[in-house]
C-alpha cells in the first residue's frame, strides 16, 4: 500500500512540474514567436527607405519617412518592453511571487482582523496589491513611450503633471470597479452551487452591458471633456445620414482628445435607440485646436482678403493641418455605421459571450483539480481567486492565442464589409481620402510583412483597403 501511495505522489510531484514546466514553455514560446514576427517587421522598416511606387501619388517622401523612424522607434520600444515584462513574469512565477503576495494580503487582513475564512475581503486585497505593482513596474515604460517616443514625433500633448494626475485617476477609478464586481463574482462562485458557472456568466454579462451603457456619460467624462457636436452643416449631414440607415442617433459629441494625444479616433456606443457618436476633435479638421494651435506659432493664420499670401506660405499651412473635411468625417462615420447596419457589433458581442460561457465552463471543471494549485505553488489552500487566474491566464493561454487569431482575421473581414457599406452610400471617393489622411496625421507605416500583418493587424492595411475602393471614387 505503501509503495502505491509512494507512486501516486511521484505522479502527482510530475504533474505538477509539467503544469508548471508548460506554461513557461508556452509563455516563451509566444514571445519568441511575437519576436520573430517583430523582427521581420522591423526589416521592412529599416530596408523601405523610399516611397514605393503604388504609393507615390498618396504619399510624400517626408511623411513616408517621419512614419518610418516613428515605426522604427515603436518596435525597438516594444521589444524591450516586451522582453522586460517576459522576464518579469518568469521571475514571478519561478519565485513564487503569487503565492508570496497572497500570503501577503493575508497578514494585512490579519492584521485588520479578518482571518482566513474571510477569503473574498484576502482576495480583494491581493487584487489591490497586484494592480499596484502591475503600475508602479508599468509606469517607467509608460512615461518613457508618452514623453521620448510620442513627443519625439509630435504625438504628445501632455504635461508630466497631467499624465501623473490622470494614471492616479485610472488606478482609482479602475478600483472603484475591479473591487466590487471582483467580490460579487467571487461570492456568486461561491454560493451558486453545481451550475455556478451559468450564474458567474450571466453576472459578468450583465456587468460589461452595464459599463458599455454607462462609460462614455459617466466614466470617460473623468478623463476628458466631451462637448456636443455644434449646430451646423457638419452635425446636420451627420443626423440626415443616420436617419437613412435607420440608426437611431439621440447625440453626437467632440471629445477633447487633443489635450492628450494628436492621434484622432471615432465611435458610436449605447443599447437599442439611445445611440451617440463621438468624434475626437483631432479628426475634425475645422475644429481641431492642434491646427490653430500650429497656426498661431507659426505666424501663418491663413487670409480670408487672399492678398499676401504666397504660395509656399499656403502650402505650409496646409501641411500643417491635421484631420478630415466634413465631407471625409462623414465617410468614416458611414464605416462605423456599416459595423451597426451589418450587424457586426452584435456578433462581436455573441462570439465574445460564448467565449465566457464556454471558459466559465471549463473554468468549472478545471477548479477542482489540486495540482494546478500546487504547481503554482499553493499547497494548502485552493482559493477561488487564484483557481481563476491560473486557469483564465495560464491554463488557456494556447486558447487564447488560437481565438485571438481568428478574431484579427474575422475583425479585418468586418473592416472590408464596412467600406463596402460606406461605398454603397456612396461615400467611397471621401473614404479613399480620408483613409490617406488618417494614415498620415497618424504617421501610419503603409508597408508591412505579410506574416506580420496576417498575425496582428485587425484592420487591413492600407493599400488593400484603398485596392477595395479605387474602383469606386466615383461613385
């Protein structure tokens, strides 16, 4: 009995460390792989120093080359940001930092009076702890991208103190919700008996549909300052267009991305018919600030006598606009109104729902297991926090990958059918432009590796997006 008992801990001891020995290898294997990936990326950038020819006519030499050096920069950040926090990772798992800050968070509850039965208010604050070192390590990283890369190219429209401000109001706000749906879920697992995983589902559910419902009227007004759209041509066409297509606009807002960043952006968000539009006012042409901004240093406030005005000085301040004209805004709206007409947010929602379901289920039937406890070094508890993050981020890391993938190819089909649409109402010639404009005030890089662009793109490049349009400028 004795020699079986002997075996069974063999088994179980070589169990563990393969569970262990796995994620690692995985971990590894996928930065390897993003790495591979990055460096044929990076070759396109070192090796496409001049303007190719299918692209002369939409791009100039000094914006192709100002976009190459901004790539450039981006993938030599990324690497080392990304080797960093591969390392870090390691270490963590390797030295058992997970079930050291777990211990951790114990003493401080033990310390506030709570003993170990009280693992919900232990989980809360092993939560608080992670999110603060996960931070507190990001932050060197995130400053240096914010104030050397993106300043380096003219992206950064930040102060030091307002980035500190703002990452203090994210980690607040951040807490404000992890905290109190972190412990509701925990309490539901808890309580819900054999069919738990239906009603952690539905929880979280009812969770993401509220905070869609609710973030850009109460939470991203923390952040930055969001106007209604004036009265005008710009906000009427917009109007008389979501009629056409039956969408059912109740507002349309400017948010005041520029006091952040210059890179412009557009989206639509709420339920059934309560739907608003927000348009960051680096799109707008004629509302952007960064255009007055660029104007009043430069001494060059275009003329309405058109006397004075030479040439070159015109063309400057042209170079210097950033954004779309009315006519172009409009046809980005029509592609984001082609993903609600075509119904590509609905789907987006249902794959990412059965997703849930499918990984609470399995979530279910994994939790019970001990050496997955075990091989990440927790020998005598089991608690329900930790089951969650060593199965949701560990145990379906090869599933994740695999999903992920297939949603950047079925994200870049969604892109192609909502240009399509935007053609159909006939807005493809503005799209064409617009989609050039956006690449460059973006410092886009129009030149990619097939691989690369196959693995990570969730839009399609660019060339192929204009290929799918040219044929219908006219329209």
């Amino acid at each position: 009995m004795g020699m079986w008992a002997s075996l069974d801990a063999m088994w179980d001891m070589s169990a563990e460390k393969r569970i262990f020995g796995a994620v690692l290898l995985f971990s590894w294997t996928v930065y390897l792989w993003e790495t591979f990936l990055s460096r044929r990326q990076r070759r396109i950038y070192k090796t496409t120093t001049h303007v190719p020819l299918e692209l002369g006519q939409i791009m100039d030499s000094e914006t192709f080359e100002k976009s190459r050096l901004y790539q450039l920069d981006k993938s030599t950040f990324s690497f080392w940001s990304g080797l960093y926090s591969e390392i870090e990772g390691t270490l963590i798992l390797l030295f058992g930092g997970i079930p050291y800050l777990w211990r951790l968070s114990g003493r401080f509850c033990g310390h506030a009076g709570f003993g170990p039965e009280y693992e919900i208010t232990q989980s809360l604050v092993f939560l608080l702890l992670a999110t603060l070192f996960s931070a507190l390590t990001g932050l060197p990283w995130s400053l240096y991208n914010t104030f050397v890369i993106e300043e380096k190219h003219g992206f950064n429209q930040q102060t030091l103190g307002f980035f500190m401000k703002d990452a203090i109001k994210k980690f607040i706000v951040t807490q404000c919700i992890l905290l109190p749906v972190s412990s509701l879920l925990l309490y539901i697992i808890k309580i819900g008996g054999d069919y738990f995983f239906i009603y952690a589902w539905l929880f979280t559910l009812v969770v993401s549909l509220v905070l869609v419902t609710i973030y850009a009227d109460y939470i991203a007004p923390l952040f930055d300052k969001f106007t209604p759209l004036p009265e005008g041509k710009l906000k009427q066409e917009i109007e008389v267009m979501a009629k056409s297509i039956d969408f059912p606009l109740t507002k349309v807002y400017v948010v005041e991305g520029s006091k952040r960043s210059s890179h412009s952006n557009a989206y639509f968000y709420g339920f059934f018919k309560n739907k608003r539009i927000v348009l960051f006012d680096t799109l707008l042409e004629e509302y952007s600030v960064l255009n007055k901004d660029n104007q009043e240093e430069s001494g060059m406030e275009p003329r309405n006598d058109g006397e004075g005005d030479s040439e070159e000085i015109k063309a400057k301040v042209k170079n210097k606009k950033q954004g779309c004209k009315n006519e172009e805004v409009l046809a980005v709206l029509g592609h984001e109104l082609g993903h609600w007409k075509l119904g590509h947010t609905v789907k987006n929602i249902i794959i990412s729902q059965m997703n849930s379901f499918l990984c609470f289920f399995l979530f279910a039937v994994l939790i019970g297991r001990k050496e997955l406890f075990v091989a990440f070094g927790f020998y005598d508890s089991q608690p329900t926090l930790i089951g969650l993050l060593i199965i949701f981020q560990f145990i379906f890391s090869p599933y994740n990958e695999v999903l992920s993938f297939c949603l950047t190819v079925l994200s870049r089909r969604f892109e192609f059918q909502a240009d399509a649409f935007a053609k159909k109402l006939g807005k493809a010639k503005d799209l064409y432009s617009a989609l050039i404009k956006l690449n460059k005030d973006n410092l886009g890089f129009p030149v990619s590796d097939w691989l690369f662009s196959m693995w990570h793109y969730s839009h399609p490049p660019l060339l192929e997006r204009l290929q799918a349009l040219k044929n219908s400028k006219q329209d």
